[in-house]
C-alpha cells in the first residue's frame, strides 16, 4: 500500500492490502451501514465494534450525559436477552466485551476466538438495535452512573482534567464531560435518553469494524442476519450519514485559572492550550512534538521535572483530537508547596521548546519511539479494530503502519518548533486540585 487510502462515502465496495499483508476490506450497504474488516495472516481471534458517530458533545441541554446513559443501558437487556444472558454470552466463551463513550463517537466492542465472532456479531447488533430501555432498569442504572461519576470525583487527577477541558474549550461542547454531571443524570428522563437513542442509532449512522481472524463475506452476511432480525429495513436506500465537517472555528478560552479545594497530599496541576483538529496536516509534528517534550522517560518533561530536580513523580503531556478542535496540556502531581516552582517550570520549558525547538537527536528519538509502539500496538487486534473505525468515522483516509511511519520520517526540527511556537502563543488554562492558595498560580496562565 502507497500512502493512504481514501474512504468516499460513496463508494460501496473496496479492498486492499495494508502492511503485513493484512488484508482490508469495506463494505457499504444501500441502507448506509459500513463494514470494514482486517484480515490478520495466523490470528486466532479477532475484535468486533459497533460504532456510531454520536458523543457528548452532540447532546442537547436537555440531554447532558444521555450518550453515556445510553451507552449502559444497552447492556441492560433486549426483548430475547436479558442483562446476565448478554454478559454470559461472552463470559462462556472467554470472551471480552465492553463499550466507550467518547466526545464524538461511541463503540460497543468485544474480543473473542475466531469460532466466536458470529456470537459477537449477533449478541451486539442485538443489544444496540433492541434494547428495550427497562424504566426499572434504567433507574438502577442512574444509581450505577451516579457512583461511576462519585468514583471519578474521588480521583483529583480526573477532576483537574476534567476542569482542564472546560477551561480550555470554554463554552464550546467539547468542554464537556463526557458523563454529565451528578445534576444531570439525576434530572434525565427515559423519555429523553430513548429520543436520543431512536435519533442516533440507525443504519445510516452505523459503522461496524472487525481486525483479527475474520472472513468478510460471512462478516457481512451476518450483520445483515442479525439486523434484519432485529426489524432494520436494509432495502431503503441512504447514504452514510455525514463525516464531521472542520469548520474551523476557534476556542474561546472559558478561564484562565480554576482551583479546585481538596484535603489530600499533592497538588495536582494541569496547564492547557487549544491545540490542532484530527485532520491538521500537522498531527504527525504534533506527535513527535509531544513525544519528545512529555511522552517518556527520555522526554524533557520527565528529565527536568522528576529527574534532575526530583520535583514530581509523574509529569507529562498529552494532545487529544477532535474534528475541529484540540487541546495541548501538560501535567504534574507534586506537593503544594512546590506547586509555583513546578508550574513555574512546565511554561518555561514550553517557551523554550517554542523558541528553540528541538535537537535532530529529540527528533530521532521521538520517531523511534512513535514508530517502535505504533507497531507494537498493532500486535492486538483492539488497535487495528480501533483504527478501522476512526478512519472510517474521523478521517476519511486508512493509514496502515508504512504510511504512519512515512509521515513521521517527514517531520523536521522546524516543524517542530513552529508548531510549538504556535502553541505557545495561545491563551493558556490551569486547572490544580489540591490544598491550595490560589495566589500561588495568580498570574502565570497568559491571554495572548
């Protein structure tokens, strides 16, 4: 395979080869569902997801947390499954299975042996075209999302990331936790959260992606059983819905500062900047950037914070997403009394990274790095799952390993640094947790 390989919506049928001789292929049905699988030379097991392109940031006022509702009430049961017969048909087989609410999409997944995977295919296609949304059920379940969200509130770590993003993003719906809030899953109806349901999961919003041991035709022939089964009306013609369109818009920073009191041992500090789109021509720089200034033991994060001044034990930095917006965000856990100096220290090496860049020695490194765990990753079959479907979601393109690495081998030291320079001129956020005076972070967050 030579570079990328674009992903029209409108193109029905598609196969190629990826790197390791890993065959893909795409499907799309007149109703607008689309398959894709990866076949694996020598796998024994393969992960399936159903994917539809729905997350919190889609949600109305009135349904703040309705996605990630959703997301646990599917496991609740159908009109032929109950709860305990879903997780048993997993559980006899050493299976796995589980699903991931995110900003923009939600999945529901599960790995299993090859001889499995039309269980799979069934059992899922089941839960997410019939649950029944039991209203006993559903109210057991606002219990289980409410000491879901009491479980991250008890981890300062979440907290200040959480309070990162809505400093950041500001009004903008990405600002948003992805499972509400204690008020608003309180307040939702079952009314509310079925009318998002019934908007969303249709067959012109449904993505479905296997990687592993997999057979195409039976793949697709089996979906096509278990919907039709489940009442889906796969003779009515419709295009897939719509990719996200970048528009282009900029963050307006919500704040520059958010404490957030907590009677515990560290200070746990998160500085942030808008950051670059999914589909910026600039992600693979912005993966090197990150990998070299806080993506690992060598970075200049971990050298200069924990390891010649032994000021925290974990620092790094991080650069989710999205289709039309990012977040670049640095993090470090360490004492309250040590909080201005480490801060002090996290925006000062950001300006030198923007005004120095990094060495031809940082940037071989990062590559190496990037290159090394990209392919790792793509020793499990999550990861090939996951990728099929965000190209088919997000990007638009298929990028197998070769072209991955060929866009990193692309990324220069000047890139680098005016990428940096770039960032370092955006309005930057701090959100803390911890015992601590505010006054301590008072003016280092700037508005540029």
């Amino acid at each position: 395979m030579n570079g990328a390989v674009q992903l029209p919506l409108g193109l029905s049928d598609l196969t190629f080869t990826a790197s390791g001789d890993s065959q893909v292929t795409r499907t799309v049905l007149p109703s607008g569902v689309r398959i894709l699988s990866e076949r694996v030379p020598g796998a024994r097991s393969a992960t399936i997801g159903y994917w539809v392109a729905v997350g919190s940031r889609d949600e109305s006022p009135a349904t703040y947390g309705s996605t990630h509702f959703l997301e646990h009430l599917l496991f609740k049961g159908t009109a032929t499954r109950s709860a305990l017969d879903i997780a048993v048909s997993f559980d006899a087989v050493g299976g796995e299975h589980n699903a991931m609410t995110a900003k923009e999409y939600t999945c529901y997944y599960a790995k299993v042996q090859d001889r499995d995977l039309p269980m799979a295919v069934e059992v899922i296609a089941d839960m997410l075209t019939s649950s029944t949304l039991d209203p006993e059920e559903f109210e057991i379940e606002r219990g289980v999302i409410l000491e879901e969200l009491a479980m991250a509130d008890d981890d300062p770590s979440d907290v200040a990331s959480e309070r990162l993003f809505e400093a950041v993003f500001g009004e903008h719906p990405l600002g948003r936790p992805i499972g509400g809030n204690p008020e608003t899953i309180g307040a939702a109806t079952r009314t509310a959260v079925n009318e998002h349901y019934l908007a969303n999961y249709r067959a012109k919003d449904l993505v479905v992606t296997v990687a592993g041991a997999v057979d195409h035709a039976e793949l697709v022939a089996g979906v096509e059983r278990a919907l039709v089964a489940a009442g889906w009306d796969l003779t009515a013609e419709a295009a897939p819905v719509a990719r996200r369109e970048p528009r282009g818009e900029q963050v307006t920073r919500g704040s520059s500062l958010v404490v957030v009191q907590r009677p515990i041992e560290q200070a746990n500090v998160l500085l942030g900047v808008a950051g670059i789109p999914s589909n910026d021509p600039r992600r693979s720089t912005m993966a090197v950037l990150n990998s070299a200034f806080g993506g690992g033991m060598s970075s200049r994060l971990f050298q200069e914070v924990r390891e010649k001044r032994g000021l925290a034990y974990a620092v790094y930095s991080f650069s989710p997403s999205y289709s039309d917006a990012g977040l670049f965000g640095i993090y470090a856990g360490c004492s309250p009394a040590k909080l201005r100096q480490v801060s002090e220290l996290l925006i000062s090496e950001l300006q030198l990274l923007a005004s120095g860049g990094i060495s031809q020695v940082e940037l071989d490194r990062a590559v190496g790095q990037l290159s090394g765990a990209s392919a790792l990753a793509l020793e499990d079959s999550d990861t090939r799952m996951s990728r099929l479907g965000r190209a088919e979601l997000t990007l638009g393109e298929f990028c197998d390993l070769d072209e991955s690495l060929r866009r990193l081998s692309l990324v220069t030291v000047d890139g680098v640094r005016e990428l940096a320079a770039d960032l370092a001129t955006r309005p930057l956020s701090i959100a803390a947790v911890g015992t601590i005076d505010e006054s301590t972070l008072a003016g280092l967050a700037h508005s540029r």
